[in-house]
C-alpha cells in the first residue's frame, strides 16, 4: 500500500489560487489587503479540513485492505479464525 502525504501548503495554495481566479472572473471591484487576507485565512483552514478528511479515507481504506487479507489467509488456512465471542461476566 502506497503512502499517502498531503502537504498542506500546497494544498492551501491550490485552494487559494482557485478561489482568487474565481473571485478575478466575478464583476467586483480589485480585493482589498483585508479582502485577501480573509481568503488566505479561509483557505488555510480549507486545507487544514481536506487533510483531515484525506487520512481519515486513507486510515479507513488501509484498514479495510487488512481485514480483506486476514479473511483471505483464514479461508486459505494461513490462520485460525479469532474467537469474537464475548466472555461471560462473574457478578459477585
């Protein structure tokens, strides 16, 4: 399995550009210092949430790909099959 890096400046610039060429194709008047400072803030944090939901799809699918190749080693025979029943509970 590959892995995956992210870098979250290039990401944010990736998001930065396209928000500023989409803003550029709008009829408004030429963005201010607050107006691009607001949309480097935004992308910041676009990038930083990106990032997240990336490695949670990552985690999530390399997790998947490992229980994929225990099912396979069981039913080849390579392993035993793990109990998964619950133990029983002594009440005092």
């Amino acid at each position: 399995m590959e892995k995956i890096k992210v870098s979250k400046k290039a990401l944010k610039s990736l998001l930065s550009d396209s928000m500023n060429t989409a803003i550029g194709n709008l009829e408004l008047p030429k963005p201010t210092k607050k107006v691009k400072k607001l949309l480097d803030r935004s992308s910041k944090k676009l990038a930083s949430e990106f990032v997240r939901i990336m490695k949670k799809e990552h985690s999530k699918s390399k997790k998947a790909e490992k229980d994929l190749a225990y099912v396979d080693d069981v039913l080849k025979g390579k392993k035993s099959k793990k109990n998964r029943k619950l133990q029983p509970v002594e009440t005092v």
